[in-house]
C-alpha cells in the first residue's frame, strides 16, 4: 500500500457513527505507527481533505470532500439517477434497498431507501464500506468481476464480521458459483446476525461490473415468499439502473434471472 493509498485510507475510518475521530482513534482503528498516521493526518487537513476541532482535537471530513462531492454529481449525477430507482424499488417490496459502487476491493454505499413499513428495521449506514466476502453485493460484483479481483479478496483477509461471513476460499468460490449461475448473490447473517440479503449486479458502459444493488431484510422476517419476491422484483430495478448509467447486461445474467425465476426459493 503506498504512502498517498494510506493516508486517503483513513478517510474510510469515518462513519455516521464516527463522525470525528482523534488521533488515538485512527491509530486503534488502523493498527498504524502514531508518528506516521499524525504525518498523514497533518497532509489531509492541509489539503483541506480534514479539519480539526481547535478544542477537542478531533478530526471530522473537511471542505475539499464537499468540493469534490459537488463534481462528481454535477458531471456524473449518480445518486440522483438511481435514487428514484431505488425508492421505487423498496416501496414495491417493503424492506430496505441499497445501491453501492465498486471502490477498489470495497464497496462503496451510494443511496438507501427504507419505506419503514415495520416496527423491526435494517439499520444501514451509507457511510459504512461494504466488503465484498461478507454482503450480498459484494458476491454479486465477485461473481461478475474480472479474476484478478477475485483472486485478490480469496487471498483475504477474510474478516468474521458476522456468523455468516464466508472467511475461507474455498466456502467463498462455492458461493460465488452459485451466484454466476443465479445470477444474484445471496446471504444470511453475513455482515450482520440479524440480517438476511439478496443482490444483483449494476453494469457499467464497458460492459463491467460497476457495483451491487441490493435488498436487506431482518432475519425473522426473510420467509421464502419474501424471497421469492424479491427475486421478481430485483432484476427490474438492476435493468433500469444499469441502463440509466448508460450500461448494458450480460445475455449470461438475464439467463440465469430466468432459471432463478423459476427455481424454489432458499
């Protein structure tokens, strides 16, 4: 990992629930030297990537992070493409919808929707990496990824997350195998114990995966009609996104949602 690569990786240590960090928190959190993690966090806040509280001394996302954000969506408006999308997508199956793009070896979460139809709820944090191992949509982008990726997340670490997490090789190529040919990826209790999900993957202009969009009920509630739903309805909203993003589908994964389509529900 080279010098820039670790000091913009800390940014990835903040969360909602992590709003500002101090520099004890990003040693703890990046099993970094102390030295070297206050040089690289002296460089982000230069650079406007970071501010820090005169007071209290923490760190919270600065200015040039807005800037950028700005860009991004004016000239490569994602969010405001696949919002309507995925909110028409979880009104129809009444449980949370995530969208995420691929940012490396990670996901990175873009929008959510939860119509919050029920008094047991996902909790969900856009700003929560996502790995590819332990989500629905992580599979769904490994199963389509080129070898090289795959390769790389086999290689792991292959972190527990949850109980469900697939942390060896071999559980994981099995997995991923049975996504390529359904065409979704699918798992329990993978990234939270109380959480069953199911995804698909978005396409982008050249013909790649780009990222996941997904469906994430509580474990109680995930029955095999629900499933079944949600196999009818995921397809539809991956099509519309990969189009809206001027992508295109594989002919392999409109076939393989057909056999899903039809195959029991587990």
């Amino acid at each position: 990992m080279g010098t820039i690569t670790k000091a913009l990786d800390l940014l990835n240590l903040f969360s909602r629930s992590h709003p500002a960090l101090k520099l004890g928190d990003f040693v703890r959190l990046s099993g970094r030297d102390k030295a070297t993690v206050h040089r690289h966090l002296v460089e982000l806040t230069e650079n406007g990537f970071l501010e820090q509280d005169a007071q209290s001394r923490a760190y919270r996302l600065g200015p040039a992070i807005l800037r950028l954000t700005a860009v991004r969506e004016a000239t490569m408006p994602m969010r405001s493409v696949v919002g309507p999308i995925v909110t028409r997508v979880a009104q129809e199956v009444g449980e949370l919808v995530h969208f995420s793009l691929l940012q490396g070896s990670r996901l990175s979460p873009v929008f959510h929707a939860d119509p919050g139809r029920h008094g047991t709820q996902v909790h969900f944090d856009e700003a929560e990496i996502l790995p590819l191992h332990a989500t629905s949509s992580g599979l769904a982008v490994l199963a389509f990824a080129p070898e090289e990726l795959r390769d790389a997340v086999r290689a792991g670490p292959l972190e527990p997350h949850a109980s469900g997490a697939l942390t060896d090789a071999a559980r994981l190529d099995a997995a991923l195998a049975k996504t390529r040919q359904s065409g979704l990826g699918i798992i329990d209790k993978g990234f939270d114990d109380e959480v069953a999900s199911v995804a698909a993957p978005v396409f982008g202009p050249d013909g790649g995966v780009v990222g996941a969009l997904a469906i994430a009920v509580p474990i109680a509630r995930m029955s095999a009609a629900k499933r079944a739903e949600i196999r009818a309805r995921l397809p539809g909203g991956v099509s519309q996104i990969t189009d809206a993003i001027g992508g295109h589908l594989p002919a392999e994964l409109a076939r393989a949602w057909q056999a899903a389509a039809t195959a029991p529900a587990s």
